[in-house]
C-alpha cells in the first residue's frame, strides 16, 4: 500500500508558500506592471535557488538541467504562467480562480489516464465536493465566462500535464536542479516580455515585495517537486490545493479587510471536510 503522507504534508507547504508569495506579488504589482513583477520575482528566486546549489554542492549535478524531461517540465511551467496571466487580465479575479483550482479534478483524470492509479467514487466524489466548495467561497458569476476562460483553462491544464511530467523525473536529478532551471525559465520569459511591453522603475517597497515573493516561490518549487516526486499518489495529494483558499481569506482579511459572506463559511466547511475525508480514506486503506 502506497503511504501518501510526505506527499500530502509537501504538498500542503507548497500551499502555504504559494499563496503568501501570490499576495506579496499582488502587493508589488500594485506599483508594476504584472508580467515585470513576475520576471523580476524569477531572477531572484533563482538567484536563490543557485545559492543554494552552491550551499549544497548540487551545483556538480547542474548539467541535469539540460535533461529533456527538467526542459519540458520549465517550458510548460513557462507556457502555463504567461497563458493564465494573459487571461487573468482579461477576466474576472474570482472567474481565474476557479479555472485555476480545477487543477486537482484535471490531475485526478490525468492520474487514471496516465499514471493508471486506481481512482474509486469515494476520492472522486470527495474531490468534485472540492471544487463545489471553492465555487462557493468564491462565487463566480455565469455572465463573467467568456472566450478568455478557455485560455485560462489551456494555462491549468499545462501546469496540471507539468505535475504529471514531474511524476516521471528521472531519481538521479536533483530537486534544486529542477526547481532552477524552473525559476530561471519563467524569469527569462517574464523579463523578456516585460521589456517589449516597456519596463518601469521599481520603488524600495516593491523591491521588498520582490525580493520576499522570490524566495517564497523558490521554496515553493522544491516543496512541489518534492510532493510529486515522493511516490504517493497524486489523485490524493492534489485535492489539497483546494486549501489555498483558505489562506487566501485569511490574507484578504488580514491585508485587504475582504471578509467572507455565509456561502463563502460553507465553502470552507466543504473544502475542509471534503481533505478530511481523504485523509480519513487513507488511513483506512492502510
């Protein structure tokens, strides 16, 4: 029997890292334009994840970075952020989101599909109540889809087919390989973009935003690596993205004053019960 327990604990960090780094970039491109925060926010973090191939002596291994998998893995990690940024400019926040947190009902198909993992109507069942849950908290309205939520399904869908291409990296590849070559891929594509667009000089509290979103998303890159890599199954691990919204009402609160309304309570009870009950459903299967 297959023990998901570091998977979902890595997968669970991932959460929490992503979402505080979305908020301090939020908070920067208030000042910015997004796609230079973004390209900014990747040269630090690989700034970081380098200092850390020095600190650990990975750096001997960096030559995986060219292995085809890592480069297909970071093109569609590239690919996926710029085709979801060019639809979130065009569509409502709330639309994104929920587009976005379809991932663990697209990784779970891709897990039957693909990895052949033996999917029963209890985890589906526990995973479609996700998503209805985060419906709920976040309350798009059906007048908002348009043309452009199909680009920012096109941009979930790569980073859920990144997840899956991340299952089958090689062992001998090094997580902090993988999340550089990650980070200096997006940074590359986001600079680049940004300097056609037109770039803008940057104020000293957005160089803080920067600076502390970059090392978020570097710790981000190795937590998620690590959880796809720890040999757990990922139509388990994935429902746990769901709990990003949860902290990301805690934050809008806490920075932003935003508080939920009765719809949004009981989709956090759905969203909470329906981890519960997967967690509660590996424990009996072991």
């Amino acid at each position: 029997m297959v023990d998901n327990t570091r998977g979902i604990v890595a997968m669970l960090a991932s959460v929490v890292v992503f979402i505080f780094n979305d908020a301090l970039i939020k908070l920067a491109a208030e000042n910015m334009p997004s796609v230079q925060a973004i390209g900014m926010r990747g040269l630090f973090a690989t700034l970081w994840c380098a200092l850390a191939l020095l600190a650990t002596g990975t750096w001997r291994k960096i030559s995986y970075a060219m292995h085809p998998q890592v480069m297909l893995r970071s093109g569609l990690e590239a690919a996926a952020a710029i085709i979801y940024l060019i639809a979130l400019f065009q569509i409502p926040f709330a639309i994104a989101t929920a587009v976005n947190l379809s991932m663990p009902l697209i990784l779970t198909v891709l897990a039957v599909l693909v990895l052949k993992e033996d999917v029963r109507w209890r985890r589906w069942t526990a995973v479609g109540l996700g998503f209805a849950g985060v419906l709920l908290v976040i309350q798009p309205r059906p007048g908002d889809i348009n043309g452009w939520t199909w680009v920012a399904l096109t941009g979930t869908c790569l980073s859920a087919c990144r997840d899956v291409v991340a299952r089958h990296l090689p062992p001998a590849v090094p997580t902090l390989v993988v999340s550089f070559s990650t980070a200096i891929t997006v940074a590359i594509v986001g600079c680049i973009w940004a300097l056609i667009e037109g770039w803008q000089p940057i104020d000293a509290r957005a160089w803080g935003y920067l600076v502390s979103s970059s090392l978020l998303l570097a710790m981000g890159y190795q937590f998620l690596v690590i959880a796809l890599r720890s040999g757990g199954e990922i139509s388990v691990m994935a429902p746990f993205r769901y709990s990003s919204i949860l902290w990301a009402l805690a934050i809008g609160y806490a920075v932003w004053g935003e508080v939920p309304n009765t719809l949004a309570l009981a989709g956090i009870a759905v969203i909470v019960g329906s981890g519960l009950y997967i967690l509660h459903r590996e424990r009996v299967r072991r």
